[in-house]
C-alpha cells in the first residue's frame, strides 16, 4: 500500500482497502398548484473562469478495491466518522469500515421496502448525508416501491443514524412517478444548503414537459422536504424540466453550477443513443420528448457534451475533480452501457467542451457512481449484478482509483 494513502487511513480523511480484501486487477495505464405556461427562465450565474485543468489525458495511477460481493450497489457516500454509505438495489444500505481491521458489515445499516427486479432500474437508488451529518446524523435515500394496485412510485425518505443503524425513516416527498425504468435516483446536495432531487420520466414521456408532474425533473427542496421560496416554480419543487432519465448531478467547485448527466433515447438508430451533460438553469427546459440531441432549438436547453447519434453512454454517477492538482475542475462520470470513466474538462466560461477522454475502459464492465474523497482520489462503483451485465466472481465491487 502507497504510503500516502496509509497516512490518509490513520487520520479517517480517505478511504482505504481493508485488510481481507484483494486488490484488484491492475489498470492499463406542495401546496401551490404550478402554472401550466412555460415558466421564466432564471439563467444561471455566469462561471467565473478558472485555470484550465489538464487539457491532455489523466493518467491512471493505481486501482485499489475497497469491497466486493455487493448487489447492484448504486450510490456511496463517506462519512466523517470513516464509515462509507452504500445503497444496494434490492434495498439494503451498506457500510463499509475503512482501515485496519475494516470490511463490510455483514448486517446491512438498515432495509428498505424497495421494489426492485433484475433487468430493471428501479430499487433503493439515491443516497446523501447530511452536511452536517456529524451534528444532525440524518441519511438521505431515494427507493421506488410499489403503490396499492400495483403501480411503481419513488420517493424520498431522512433517516436518522442511531447506534450504527438507519432508524425513524420519515417521508419527506412521495408519489413521484416510476416504472421498471426511467425512475432517476441521484440525489444530492448543493452548496446553497438545498436538496437536488434527479427524476425519470417513469416511461411516460409527456410527464417531462408537464410543470404538475414530479416525472422527468431536477427537484430542489430545503433538508425538510419543504419548497425553497426561491425556487422558479411558486409553491413546487420543480426546479429544471424536459428530462428523460437523470442519473448523475455534480456542482463545479468554484461556480457553484450544478451538472447532470442523462439517458438519451433507447432503440434503433436514430431514435437511440443521445446521452447528455447538461448545465443546469433554474426554470430551464430540457426539450424531452421534444427534442434530443442538440439541434439548437431556442425553446429548449441545448447539452454541452452529447454522445451523439452513433454512440451510447449510459451515463451514471457523476463527480468534479476538485482537490488541487492538475485535474481540478474536471467533470467525471460513470457509464454503464459504455464500461469507462468518461473525463471532461469544460470550457473556461463552463459552455462548452475543451477536452474528454475515456478512462478504464471495458477493464471494470458496467459502472454507476464515482465519488470524490478527501484524498482527491475517487470511489468506482461498478453494477455488473444488476440484471445487465457479466459479473465477475467479486462482483459487485468498490474500486478506489487514483489519477494523475
């Protein structure tokens, strides 16, 4: 083991492989109905230019795994205490004590009512603590379940962390349409304080465009589920529309400006393929079903990186680099359907594509969330027992992936 990743595990500032794990193959290298017109466009703040990050490719220093044997895991969180948070499909949340004597805990943190299948997205999927988890211990989670009659919703539950376990689960929002697929889950929150909730479209496109439907959406709420007064819509969450599937959010550590990533259409070509990474306004729409791609229809935002008309993503997770160093300011994200880390470094003023590059490709199979730690170093989930994919014997894994 690196010796700087053994003075980060002393200090619980990082994460770290336990002591029975192997390491990993090596790398290559509410209350006020919402208007039904189109709401005001509230643009962004404009990003402050930053110095560049690398525009050339990272390098892949060193692969570590930190767990496996998980199913389906789908979001990962580090706490300050060392224990990492992780969401299991089938409803199980996870921890994972890092350092000398460390594992997997066998009993999971707490269990979940989550409906979920193989070959199917839906499940225990968004988690988030806190940012004041050392005062408050409250667990963030995202599952779908099913409704009476059969239906799939989703909602969003606060936990409270008690003794090692998830207890007093509450319901801070419910009803949010879901299906097999398309049922969204990132959440996360930004640094105003709020709450970013990514919806699906639960396979009914019209839900996107329609400002009453949670379905096909970027949600902000206060850490009690109530709506911020400031957001774009009076009285609703509904804080960005005209999605079709959001996986990944991440906010630019020096603007502050949220970004997501999201599932463009599933077929044949040209109704395949698409897949997005949106700068997100508030009040903006998006254009699903409308438009896809980027065909410049000012109605609709426009992404700033597309996997274009041949080419299909899947695209998860996603975190910005933003420990100093060379990469600071770069945009990663998991993709599930393409097997790599995809890298992008934006333009300085934050509209555009200066550079991208896939990492880690097709060593892993599928993968579904990346988490920064302290380190700079970043968490890998991979999600080859999800129905989807070929899993390996340890799957699924944990990677911990350093970059140069």
């Amino acid at each position: 083991m690196r010796r700087g990743l053994a003075v980060a595990l002393a200090t619980l500032v990082a994460c770290a492989q336990p002591a029975s794990a192997p390491s990993a193959t090596p790398p290559s290298t509410g209350s006020q109905p919402a208007r039904s017109s189109p709401p005001t466009l509230t643009p962004a703040p404009t990003p402050t230019p930053t110095p560049t990050p690398r525009l050339g490719p990272a390098v892949v220093e060193n692969v570590q795994l930190i767990a496996s044997g998980l199913e389906a895991p789908w979001s990962v969180a580090l706490a300050p205490d060392g224990r990492l948070f992780v969401t299991e499909r089938p409803g199980r949340v996870r921890i994972e004590r890092l350092g000398a004597g460390g594992g997997l805990e066998a009993r999971p943190w707490a269990t979940l009512p989550a409906r979920a299948n193989p070959d199917a997205e839906r499940g225990l999927l968004g988690l988030a603590l806190d940012p004041d988890f050392a005062r408050t211990s409250f667990v963030y989670l995202y599952y779908s379940y099913a409704a009476p009659g059969g239906a799939t919703l989703n909602r969003l539950v606060r936990m409270h962390d008690t003794n090692g376990s998830g207890t007093n689960e509450t319901i801070l929002l419910d009803n949010i349409p879901g299906s097999s697929n398309h049922d969204g889950g990132r959440i996360a929150f930004g640094p105003d304080g709020k709450l970013y909730v990514a919806t699906g479209d639960g396979e009914q496109q019209a839900r996107a465009q329609d400002p009453k439907s949670l379905g096909g959406k970027i949600l902000r709420l206060e850490k009690d589920g109530s709506v911020p007064a400031d957001n774009p819509l009076a009285g609703s969450p509904v804080f960005s529309l005209g999605h079709r599937n959001v996986q990944g959010l991440a906010f630019q550590p020096d603007t502050g400006v949220l970004y997501e990533t999201e599932h463009g259409p599933s077929g044949f070509f040209p109704a395949c393929c698409q897949d997005e990474v949106n700068l997100i306004e508030a009040g903006a729409n998006y254009g699903w079903p409308i438009v896809t791609g980027k065909p410049g229809d000012q109605r609709f935002r426009d992404p700033i990186a597309w996997s274009g008309n041949l080419d299909t993503w899947a695209p998860s997770g996603a975190a910005f680099a933003t420990r100093p160093g060379p990469l600071r300011g770069s945009f990663l994200f998991a993709t599930l359907r393409g097997q790599h880390l995809h890298r992008i470094v934006f333009t300085p003023d934050g509209r555009g594509v200066a550079f991208e590059e896939r990492l880690l490709v097709n060593q892993y199979g599928r993968l579904r969330d990346v988490y920064e730690i302290s380190t700079g170093e970043f968490l890998v989930l991979t999600s080859n027992r999800d129905g989807r994919g070929r899993p390996a014997p340890d799957d699924d894994r944990v990677l911990l992936v350093t970059l140069r």
